[in-house]
C-alpha cells in the first residue's frame, strides 16, 4: 500500500491493546471478514485542533502489530503515570506513510499536564499538528475498518486535497468482554496536505 490521500486504500487497522484502564480491543479486527456487511461512513472535513499525546512509535512488520499494540499501551500508560500526566481522551494509533511489509506507527494517549520529551522506556509526548482533515467515525465490528478507510480515502479523492501523509484511528469506545461488537466506535482522522 502507498501512503494515505495518494490514491491507495488506507485499509489498514491494527489490534491494540490499551493501558489496564482502558477495554482491550480484538487484536485480529485488521483481517476483513469478507462475509460482513458494511454500513456507510459519515465522511465530514473537519478542522482538527493540535493534540499533544504520550506515544511509543516504531516500525512494525504486519504481522507483529498487536504485540506491538500490547506493549506500546503498557508502556505509555505507565510512563504517563510516572510521569505526573494525565489522559485525556480515548487511545489512538497514529500511521505516518502507508503500510507494505512493514508500517511506522505510533500508539498511545492523548495527554495534559505535560511537556513534549521522552518520559521514559521509549515513550515520548508529541503534538499531531492539527488542520483540515477528512473524517468518520465507523460504528461497528473492527473488520469493518478497511472499508471505512476506503470509503474515506475515496472521499477524500473526489472532494479535498492531497493526504497529509498521516492518519489515525481514535478508539472512542472499545468491546467489553461480552459486549456487542456492533456498537464499538473508532474515529478516523485523515488529515489533508
């Protein structure tokens, strides 16, 4: 796959795991189940505002994301609370470029109370610059992801300008165990060049 808003397929979505207070999301949901029917994405263009967030970022092979998601949650939720910080919104997986073999991805919180920098075993506040984005938010079972991001990304094609070259997924609501997977959220963020 290319990088996101040049004309490829965004559809790629990754299991994670966030920190203990937040419910764990299905590791396999990046696997579209060809037997699921999609509903329609809300696509919006939105003005995204700076979000400074606590993330671990690394390049992952594809098949090693969700311990890769596993770690990176542990990590940032426990370097945040040693650092003084707090959270301050749902867990997101940050993409910079699209994915092939492998993919360089950032996994972590939205924060306040604290400083851009490293806060230690590897994880680090940044900003995600803000700006004009194209967005949605898919209600649904993950292996709907794929679709949405297409349905995004062919949005974006017909009706903005060129992709960013980042994108994200904000996990606004997780599975409980025994929940219904149909009512799971994910806002996804493609920002525009």
């Amino acid at each position: 796959m290319r990088a996101a808003g040049d004309g490829a397929s965004v559809g790629l979505v990754a299991g994670r795991a966030p920190p203990p207070a937040v419910a764990r999301p299905d590791p396999t949901h990046h696997r579209p189940d060809p037997a699921c029917e999609e509903a329609p994405v809300d696509v919006q263009l939105e003005t995204e505002p700076d979000r400074l967030v606590a993330v671990l970022r690394e390049k992952v092979a594809m098949d090693r994301l969700p311990e890769f998601y596993d770690r990176a949650y542990r990590a940032v939720g426990e370097a945040v609370a040693q650092a003084g910080g707090a959270v301050a919104g749902p867990a997101l997986g940050w993409y910079h470029g699209g994915p092939s073999a492998t993919v360089d991805v950032a996994a972590g919180l939205p924060v306040i109370g604290m400083s851009t920098g490293s806060i230690g075993g590897g994880v680090h506040v940044v900003r995600i610059p803000g700006g004009s984005a194209v967005t949605a938010v898919h209600t649904g079972p993950y292996d709907g992801l794929p679709a949405a991001w297409q349905e995004l990304e062919s949005w974006r094609a017909a009706n903005a300008g060129a992709g960013r070259g980042d994108f994200w997924e904000e996990y606004v609501s997780d599975p409980s165990p025994g929940g219904d997977p149909e009512l799971t959220e994910t806002r996804l963020v493609l920002p525009l060049a």
